[in-house]
C-alpha cells in the first residue's frame, strides 16, 4: 500500500515511516500541507494521513483545496488529529468524503488495524 503521512513534526512522521516500512508499504511523508496537496496532485496513493493542526496550511485546507483540484482523492483521506472535533466540525469532514478520523494519541500499529479493514474494496 503506498501512503502519504502529512504531519509537521517530523518526529512523527518519522515513527510512522519506520513502522511502516517494516510492514513493507510505500510510505512518504510531507511536513507541510502544501507540499502535501502537491505529491497528492502528482502521484497515486492508497491511503493519505492528514494532521489537521498544521502551521500557515491547516488540514481543512488541504482538504478544500483537494476538493476543488482532486476530488476523488478525499475518499483515502484519514484524520488523525489531536483536536477533539466536535459533532460538526466531524459531520463537515464526513460530507467533504474523509474516509475516517481518529483521535491522536494512537500507535501506528492500532491506526493499521483500524484502517485496513477499510481498504478492502
């Protein structure tokens, strides 16, 4: 599975990449939402992890950018966010086509099992 981790620290990108790799997917990370939106408009992924807290590019820019420019990608977009969405700030996201959100704190291990039940068609 190739995938895009779009996070600015790169601390957490970098946790992310050594578990991943170790499950053999194709990980790439981005620690700024615009150069983010740019490997999304060039390149094929799988799966796109999306921080929301990010400074100068926030995760809802990338978001609404992503649907003006591409929008059959929001459909691989998770959230993993450390902001505690409220009801609407979650039914938004949902309308918009994010695949799903999960709360930060969470291992990269629980995020996979999470998620890859999804991913089957």
């Amino acid at each position: 599975m190739k995938i895009l981790h779009i996070e600015d620290i790169p601390e957490i990108s970098e946790i992310f990449s050594d578990i991943l790799k170790t499950k053999n997917h194709d990980f790439e990370s981005a620690i700024d939402g615009k150069k983010g939106l740019d490997l999304v408009l060039k390149n094929h992924y799988d799966l796109i992890l999306l921080d929301m807290c990010m400074p100068n590019y926030s995760g809802i820019d990338f978001l609404l950018d992503l649907k003006d420019k591409k929008s059959s990608e929001i459909r691989k977009v998770v959230v993993v966010s450390s902001l505690e969405l409220d009801e609407y700030q979650t039914k938004f996201l949902k309308e918009l086509g994010v695949r799903s959100i999960r709360q930060k704190p969470i291992s990269v291990q629980s995020l996979l099992s999470q998620i890859e039940p999804e991913l089957t068609p």
